[in-house]
C-alpha cells in the first residue's frame, strides 16, 4: 500500500503523518492522532458525527482523504475551547440542555461554530438548515437550536 | 462556617435543575465512548460473514481459503460455539448452526490485522445453503399452514411466565380474560372494530454497536462493550460460552444511544467467541451503519385486531385485543416484549371485560428487541386510535371521553392489579389547555386543514419481577462523596439524578458527590439492567439506601464522640450538626480518619462506605389461562399528548404548530432533565411516526442507510414542543419519583392520527404517516382533486 507523508495543522499545531492512500481525515484523527472527540456514525456522509472544520469550512471527515489534507488547517472538537476556556457554543448548549448521550454532540458543535462564523446573526431557519446534516436522536434538536440563537446573542 | 441548627427538611437537590454531571465531557471531547479506547498494535479486527437468505439450511461451510489468507488469525463457525443463548428464551446461537433464519445472521466470524484483511476473508468463506419458504407475515406465521422456524421450539429453556406452544411458530402466547367480552358486544350503542399495522422500525443509535474481547491465557475474559445491560451480557455470554461469571467482566463506558438495542445480548457474543481462540489479543467488531440497520436488534412489527363498545353514555363496556408481534427469527428477547403488550393491552383504560391474546411469532423477519418502551408504542397506536374512533361513533367529545375512561386509583386494572394513585386525568387536562382543545382555529392558508388531536398512554416497567439494583457511597478526605452504580448513562442523565439523591439523603452539597463510568462489572454494584425506565426509581432506591447507610455511620460516629444521642444529630451540608448542643464539625478527614477520642485514648470511626440496595418483592405471577394476579407490575407511569397541526392539501404533508406533552412523573428530581426526556422522546415518536419504516422485501431490508430510511432533522421538528410535569408521587419511590425516558414516544403515533383525522376527515391508521399516504387517503376520500 501507498504511503503519503502530509503535513497539516490541526487544533494549531502542526503534524506530520504518513497515511496509507485509502485512509480517511476520520481515521487519521482517532487513530493516528487519537484525537478521538470527532465521531464515527456511518462513515458514509450521512450523520455528521465526524464533522470538522477543514479550512474553516464544515466538512465530513470520513469522507475526505487524509492524503488529501496536505497543508490543511484543521479543527476539531478538541481545539474548540482555547485554554480551558469554553467556546461560547459550548457554554450556551450546556447551559440549554442541548447534550444528551453526547454523540452527536462534537459534530453539532462544530457545524455551529461553522455557521456562527460566517453567519453571526444567523435567523430560526438558517440555523436548522445549517445542523441539517447533523443527525440527534436523543434530544428532539430545539434545545440545540436555541444554544445556537443564544450564541449568537452573547458573542 | 456555622450552620443553622434548625430541623427544617427544605431540599436543595430534589426538584432542582442541576447541571449534567457528565455535561463538560461531552462538549470538549474528552469523553470516552467505547471505540475511543484504545487498544495498541495487538488490536485484531473482527467480520461476520452473514446469511443473504431469510430462511434456508445450511448444507456446507467452507472456511479453508478463508484461514489460508496472510493476517488472518481466527476463523469460527457456529461448529466451535453449539450452547444456545437468550435473556429470557435461549432459542439463538452466537453463529447460525444448520439452519439461518433472518436476513444478515451471522454464520461465521474471522478476526485479522486489518479490516481490509477482515473483510477479504468474509468474502473467502464459502457456504451452501438449500433455501427454505420463508415466513413473512406475523398473522400467517401464526396459522397451520406456515412452514416452521424453530421445529424443536419445544426443547428450548424459557422462564415459567413465557408460554411458547411448540409445534406453532408461536413463541409466547400471552393472555387476559376480563369478565366476559363475548356477550358484551350486544349491550353496545357503539362498537368499532379494526386493524392496526405498525411496521418494523430501527432504534438508530448514531454511535453504533462496537465491543471489543479480550481473554487472557488464564482464560479471563474481558469486554469492552457499548452496552445498557454489562451485568446481563456476563451472565448470558457465560452461559453460551460455558464460562463462570467470575472469570467474565464487561466494562460498559458511555453509550452514544442505546434506545433498548443495547440490551440484552445481539452481537457482544461474537468477538467474545472469536479472542477465545486468539488469547492475548483485543478483538474489535464494530457494526457498520448497514448492518446496525437490518442485523441487530429491530422493533418488531404489530398486526393488533381491535374491537372496543361503550354504553350511550360513552362508558367502555368491551375491549377486545389480538396482537400478532413479528417476533423475527430469534424471540429470546421478543417473547416478554409481547408479555408487556399483553399485560398492558388494554392501554390506560378502565374497562369491565377485556380480552387480550398477544402472540410471539417467529418469521424470517430481523430479531425483535427492546425499543424503547418496548411494545408499547405498538399498542397505543391502535387501541388509542380505536378509542378515538368509538368516541366519535358515540358522538362525545375526545377529551371528556379519555377522562371518563381512564384508569384511576382503585380501578381493578385488566390483569386485576389494584392501580395506584395517578395524575392521567391531570395530564389530560394540562395537554389539551395547552392546544386550546375545543377551539377551531383558523388554517393558516387556503390550502391548508387544521386539527387537533390527543392520545393518552401508560406503561410499567417490563422486566423480571425481581430485577435488583444495588449502589455503594465512599467518602473521601475532602469530604467529596463518590457513589458506585451498575445503571449506565446513556444519554437520560441518571447520573446526574443519582448525585442529586445521594447529595439529598447523605447531607452534603450536590457539587460534592462524583458518579462516574465506566460501569465494569469487577467493581461496580449490581444493576440488572439499564431498561424499562427503571432507574430513577429502582437504582434510586438504591443509592438512597446506600447514603442513608453512610449517613448512619457517619452519625454513629459522631454521637459516640460528643456523648449525644444519634436523634439529636443530622448533616446539612457537609456538616454534622447537634440541634442540642449546637456544635458542628465537617465531614472533611473524620470520614476517612476518624475521630480521635480526648486524651490521647484512641480513635472512633474509619473510612465511611455505605452500600443499600432495592428489589421489588411483591410482583407475582400471572395465570396461563387468565392473565390475573394480585400485583402483574410494580406500577404504571401514565400521561397524555396532544397536537395541533395542518396538512397540506397539495402534498399531504403535514405541518405540527404545537406539540404538547404531559407526564406523571411522581417526582421530578431535576425538572430540566425531564423536559428534556419528553421533548426528546417526543421528536423520535414523531420520527417513527412520520418518517419510519424498515422496507422488508421478502425479509431483505430495501433501505438500510440514512438516505433511505430517513430519521428526523433539525429542519423537521416543530418549534413549539412544551413538557409538562405533573407529580402524583409514587409510594415505593425514591422521593416519589417514578421513570420517564421511554414512555414520551409512547403515544405519539395515535396523537398525530387522531389530529390529521380531525383535520381531513380521513384516517390514515397505519404509520408511517407519510404525506403520500396522506395525499392518496385525501384522494381517495375525494377531498382533493
Ligand atoms: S461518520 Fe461521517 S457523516 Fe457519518
Ligand atoms: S445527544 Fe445523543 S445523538 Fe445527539
């Protein structure tokens, strides 16, 4: 099997890592960086439990290559809070009840922090098309939605 | 610090919103879900080879090509593993042995150094199978006619409250005769009799199942698995395997969903079986979302024949339910999932002569399990429909006809158990208020109709009559509480409920007690099992009891220090306190040290552990013939819904404004992590009832991923979704508190029915309740064109 050494920044810091060609941005971060915050729900594209940021985009990380990330800015869950200071989605979907079983909840949180980003004052329905592709089945959503709108409020 | 010696009992911790104790994990990361831990370069990676047939003997396995592939170490059949399994029936193999019987059943297993290699090998074994006509459908599955699934059903095990009928491919015949429903009918103004189907529905966990097995060259077992149920698992995996329970420890971290599926035992066996034959190494098997879709555990479909009267004054004289539960090929768990829908078959009605037959029936079908509140989504979608049927026959209004209906506190219930105290009436009312029921309001266009509809349901704990649970508290130095449970978190927040209680019982500050996974079967108390929205109530109890014990030790302690009486003695806060003398000290080190005595003359006390436990001890058996018996369950949590909602009379889609639901919850020990259980559930019931359904084809699932089979969306869920609470407080409980994480998807189904026929005028009984089924029913009543 092929060998790709890539170099990338992930959660500000920068790696070096040698990927074999079929391996996915998903793997390589739980399992070559054991950056294991980001999930695995489907590996298909499907759930949104893998969700990073990849250049400041949302993206699903199983379905990216990790040879493909040469030169990559990459966000995870692990690198949302800045020196044990919470990232203020953090706190409004804690302080909304907005967690379950917690799954979900790193790929939610990062698709919101991407819609925030390029959306401050997001409106009801550009937040629910935004977390779309992030699939709860433990919450009913509403709660993750106003930490969303709660956010955009404090920050 | 001085505390206020006074002997107020005002509770800081019960009835209060506490933060989730497991809250700043989950938002950074750092929580640990099984596929999390890590395992080294040892790690082997497992596959199943599955059945492509729904039903066919297996004439020949040929695993040769299969072992000789380069990184593959293990390969079994179900040749290496003959000892059946099962939680309450053992009809199952942990491999399929002479004969498949689902779609998916795994027939072999291989273990290698990559999932590559796994995967490769899967594809290397070679198996023959001569096909068999398969069973399709509960109701002709039933019937003589229908070939068999298990011909030597009547071998198997069962505990003596399943009655299988060998020879049938009914698995559990389940019955109540209340009164006599035969001769009632005649006395009737109004009868309404008709078929409910509910399909096959998945839980949908987004972590899917993984486990990985260890066994070591002593022969101990380990197993790291997503599970609700590690206590279970050891004791079932020993049984298959032959292995004593000591030898076995299942270690449970957080569970990212579970729903039921993660009861009992589905695929935990499989790498358990496989690292038996490669000692030392971790075996990972970990489900794709494909085979977390049609090879694990499913909610089993329902065919129910209803047939309900009432008097002209709209009071219920008959009740009469069939149920035919598409139990799959295995029923080990399906067969007291039927139970529960029989005991309970009546729904949350007082009604003089009921009739109930629920009837397990094996087909080719996907294995029937739990499905949170298992069995009684199913029931309520028809019987509560068909009350709403009756009551518009009998032309009395929806709401006045549930509450002169409903079971209340003394009513003889349909098993004959006296019921308890309950607050259905309440939350009947409460839903209702909250949609203005009785009001028309206007649509909000042209093209639009407007409804509204209610549902009531209840539902007791399913289970064993005596499961148990058990907790310990240690104190540590700093006067920080650390309470041991084998009840796992899966998302409800029992961890959180339980630190609220111990915090409660033992005196100290909620901020002080640590309840933490994983739950491991080597250290942690006895839990029966996370299911059937026990744990509040029966783990409650539990570490209740167990503070209690800390506490009394504590003040033992104490009150031979200070030469008082243990009456005059309390803690409040992390202090003892005397209401005598007014002196106080802090828990800090005494509860570790001790106290020494004065002069030098020695110490009182030592590390302070409390354990307690509960176990109900008066649910009794049923008849065989009659169902009846003084206690069936240890008590039922009752509650309405009710929504208004428009279609769309272009597409049949519907549109929910408002969806309300109250619950009689006994007590809410953290109100907030309630609401959530509610609005949760809620949205799931809504799920399954718009959106869900496994598309079976001959026993192959046509839809197994989350494009085909679409679950709710943020974009889909109603903005309004209030939870209501209300507390009629349960006498065995612990604060009166009684379960909730199952029973808000309970009644949803029959909510959203009864709310699209007040809208349409058409009824569209059978979920899911798409909006092209919606669409042709208006069709076809000719409401659109
Ligand atoms: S795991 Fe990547 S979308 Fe599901
Ligand atoms: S919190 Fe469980 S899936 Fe979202």
């Amino acid at each position: 099997m092929s060998f790709h050494r890539i170099i990338l920044t992930v959660n500000g810091s920068t790696e070096q890592v040698d990927v074999p060609g079929n391996m996915t941005l998903l793997q390589m971060l739980r399992e070559k960086l054991a950056l294991t915050g980001t999930k695995n729900g489907c590996a298909a594209g499907e759930c949104g439990a893998c969700t990073v940021l990849m250049n400041g985009e949302p993206v699903n990380s199983c379905m990216v290559l990790a040879a493909e990330c040469n030169g990559a800015d990459i966000i995870t869950i692990e690198g949302l809070a800045r020196d044990g200071q919470l990232d203020v989605i953090q706190k409004t979907i804690i302080e909304q009840g907005g967690v379950q079983c917690g799954f979900c909840t790193p790929g939610m949180l990062i698709s919101a922090r991407a819609l925030l980003n390029r959306n401050p004052h997001p409106k009801e329905e550009e937040i629910r098309e935004a977390l779309v592709g992030n699939l709860c089945r433990c919450t009913g959503y509403n709660r993750i939605v106003s930490a969303v709108k709660a956010a955009a409020e404090v920050q | 610090m001085t505390i206020a010696p006074t002997k107020d009992k005002a509770t800081t911790n019960i009835g209060v919103s506490k933060p989730r104790v497991d809250v700043r994990e989950k938002v950074t990361g750092a929580a640990i879900f099984t596929d999390d831990v890590q395992f080294g370069a040892g790690l082997l990676h497992a596959r199943a080879k599955r059945s492509p047939y729904a039903h066919a003997l297996i004439k020949r396995i040929d695993i040769s090509k299969a072992k000789a592939l380069p990184g593959v170490k293990v390969v079994v059949t179900g040749e290496d593993f003959p000892n059946r399994t099962g939680l309450y029936l053992r009809d199952r193999f942990i491999f399929a042995r002479d004969r498949v019987r689902f779609v998916g059943e795994a027939v072999a297993g291989v273990a290698a150094v990559s999932e590559e290699i796994a995967d490769k090998a899967v594809d290397l074994i070679e198996v023959e199978y001569e096909p068999l006509p398969g069973v399709h459908d509960p109701v002709y599955g039933a019937s003589s006619e229908a070939p068999l699934v298990h011909p030597d059903l009547g071998s198997y095990e069962w505990p003596n409250f399943i009655f299988p009928v060998p020879g049938t491919n009914i698995s559990n015949h389940f019955k109540v005769r209340k009164g006599d429903v035969d001769s009632v009918w005649e006395k009737c103004a109004a009868v309404v009799e008709y078929t409910f189907r509910v399909p096959h529905v998945q839980h949908v966990p987004i972590e899917p199942h993984v486990a990985i097995a260890k066994v070591d060259d002593e022969g101990n077992v380990t197993l790291w698995a997503s599970s609700q149920s590690p206590f279970a698992q050891r004791n079932l995996i020993a049984k298959s395997l032959d292995i004593p329970e000591s030898k076995i420890r299942v270690i449970a971290p957080l569970i990212g969903g579970g729903f039921g599926c993660k009861a009992g035992v589905t695929m935990e066996a499989i790498p358990v079986a496989i690292a038996l034959k490669a000692k030392g190494h971790p075996v990972k098997f970990r489900l794709t979302r494909e085979e977390e879709f049609y090879t694990n555990f499913v909610r089993q479909g329902l065919v129910a024949q209803i047939k309900v009267g009432c008097d002209k004054d709209g009071n219920l004289l008959g009740l009469q339910n069939t149920m035919y539960w598409d139990g799959g090929g295995y029923t080990d768990y399906g067969v007291n999932i039927t139970r529960a829908g029989g005991y309970s078959g009546s729904g949350p009605f007082d009604c003089p002569n009921v009739k109930v037959d629920s009837l397990c029936v094996y087909t080719n079908h996907p294995v029937g399990g739990a499905y949170r509140g298992f069995g009684m989504s199913e029931v309520h979608t028809g019987i509560v429909q068909a009350m709403d049927m009756l009551a518009e026959k009998i032309g009395m209004d929806r709401v006045e006809f549930l509450k002169k209906n409903v079971v209340q506190e003394g009513d003889k219930i349909l098993t004959g158990m006296t019921m308890h105290k309950t607050g259905i009436k309440e939350c009947i009312d409460k839903a209702a208020q909250a949609i203005n029921w009785g009001v028309k309001e206007p649509n909000s266009a042209p093209n639009k109709l407007r409804g509204k509809g209610i549902a009531v349901m209840w539902k007791a704990p399913a289970m064993p009559p005596n499961a148990g649970s058990s907790a310990l508290i240690k104190l540590n130095e700093d006067a920080s509480v650390t309470v041991m449970i084998g009840g796992q978190e899966i998302g409800q927040g029992t961890f959180t409920a339980m630190a609220q209680i111990a915090a409660e019982a033992l005196g100290v500050p909620f901020e002080s007690v640590k309840v933490k996974g994983p739950i491991d079967t080597q250290y942690s108390p006895y839990e029966w099992q996370t299911v059937a929205s026990r744990l509040t109530w029966s783990m409650g109890n539990a570490v209740r009891n167990a503070a209690l014990d800390a506490r009394r030790r504590i003040l033992d302690m104490v009150a031979e220090a200070w030469g008082e009486n243990v009456e005059d003695l309390d803690i409040k806060d992390g202090y003892v306190i005397s209401y005598k003398t007014e002196e106080s000290i802090s828990l800090k080190n005494i509860v570790v040290y001790g106290i020494p005595k004065p002069n030098d003359e020695g110490w009182i006390g030592g590390p302070v552990v409390g354990s307690g436990n509960f176990m109900p001890t008066y649910v009794t058996g049923l008849d065989k013939e009659t169902g009846q018996g003084e206690r069936a369950v240890v008590h039922y949590t009752t509650g309405a819904q009710a929504v208004d909602l428009e279609v769309d009379l272009d597409t049949g889609q519907i549109t929910i404004l408002k969806a309300v639901s109250a619950f009689d919850v006994g007590k809410a020990i953290n109100p907030d992590l309630v609401r959530a259980q509610i609005e949760g559930g809620f949205v799931q019931g809504m799920s399954s009832a718009i959106f869900e359904e496994m598309k079976l084809v001959n026993g192959h699932m046509q839809n197994p991923s989350f494009v085909d089979y679409r679950i709710a969306t943020s974009a889909d869920v109603p903005e309004k979704i209030e939870a209501i609470i209300v507390e009629a407080p349960q006498d065995d409980g612990p604060f009166g508190a009684r379960g909730i994480g199952e029973h808000p998807m309970v009644p949803t189904i029959a909510a959203l029915a009864n709310a699209i026929y007040n809208a349409t005028g058409v009824r569209v009984p059978h979920p899911p309740l798409s909006a092209e089924k919606i669409y042709l029913a208006m069709l076809d009543a000719g409401i659109v064109k």
